[in-house]
C-alpha cells in the first residue's frame, strides 16, 4: 500500500484538497423570514439531493410568551408524522438566581403526531431584545427503508428572563419520505426571525 506524505509541516499552506477528499459544504437552498407569521414551512428543496438537510433558526420572535415546534409531511398537506423524541435542557437565571440541567418530558414524544418542542423549560418572551435562535438537522429524509433521525440545539433568552439551552433528539417513525418541514409557535405568531435551510454535501 502507498503512502502519501505532505511535503510540508504547515496546515496553513494547503490551498486545495485532492479531488478524493469532500463533503461537509453547506449549501443555501432557500430562506425565508417571518413578519407576523403563523408559520413557517419549507414545502421544497428537501429531496433526495443531500443526505443530510440543516435549518438555522436565527432570533426568531414571538408575538406573545412562546416555545418554537416544528413537524413534518409525508404527504405535503398533513404535518402530523409520528415521533418519538427525548430532550434534555440545561439554564441559568439572569440574575444568578439558578441553573440547572435536566430531562425535560414535556419536550419528548412517544409516538406522538403532534408538533415538536425545539426549546423548553420557560417560554420566550417578548421584550425588544428576546429571541430564539438554533439549528434543526435531519437525516436522510428521503428514505424509504429507515426512519428519519433528527438533533436540534437552540438557545434562547426567555421570559423570566434566563439562558436556555435545549437539546432535541429523535426521529419521524416512518419509512415515508418526509417532503416538507413547518415551524410555528404553540401560542401566537413569530413575529420576526429568518430560517435558513441547507442542504450537507
């Protein structure tokens, strides 16, 4: 077997990779920005192009005290795909009155078809400066042999207010293609943010 050495010591002189080595690009496939919108839903684009899609959450912002869902179609009309899921958050008062790391139940489903919480344990506000902002990634969702598989982790700045961080793992329990992906909000509209969505190469 042949092996290859690099002719110098610095990583800081490669320019350009051999042909061979790829993936990890990201690219932008649509974007789309909330002005009072009861939702957002990505209706196109997620296909059998990429293996993996990501969405970046960026300071969306209730109209009133709310936690960011999401859900997926098979069908392009219905949002109600079953999930199993788990979530776990960890938060820090504003004024240092607290912090904790917890299982959150609230957040998980168990062959659910409702929609799925990205953020849990306090709700985001909606003072000027309150936002949530993260990434929901999935896996595969063109398959139709395995479930699809998803992580999300978002931050927000809450009504309390706090830091939160959760994190949401899972995956759509069906061997449908999952063809669109919706946001809204369990309470009111998202009064403002964008999301992006990316196809990983």
């Amino acid at each position: 077997m042949a092996l290859n050495f690099a002719n110098n010591n610095s990583l800081s002189a490669i320019t350009t990779l051999p042909a061979s080595i790829s993936g990890g690009a990201m690219t932008l496939i649509s974007e789309q920005t909330a002005s009072s919108s009861a939702n957002i839903s990505f209706t196109s684009g997620i296909d059998s192009t990429y293996d993996s899609y990501v969405f970046k959450l960026i300071n969306l912002h209730p109209s009133t005290n709310a936690y960011t869902l999401f859900q997926g179609t098979t069908d392009g009309t219905n949002y109600n795909t079953t999930i199993t899921s788990t979530a776990f958050a960890a938060y820090h008062f504003e004024n240092d009155g607290g912090e904790y790391l917890q299982y959150r139940p609230a957040a998980d489903l168990a062959q659910g078809t409702g929609f799925q919480l990205l953020n849990e344990a306090d709700s985001v506000g909606t003072d000027n400066d309150m936002s949530m902002s993260g990434y929901l990634k999935i896996f595969n969702p063109s398959s139709t042999t395995f479930v699809k598989h998803f992580i999300a982790t978002c931050n927000s700045k809450t009504a309390t207010p706090m830091a939160n961080n959760t994190f949401v793992a899972g995956y759509f329990n069906t061997t449908s293609a999952i063809t669109g992906i919706r946001f809204q909000q369990n309470n009111g509209n998202i009064d403002s943010g964008v999301i992006k969505l990316y196809g990983v190469s």
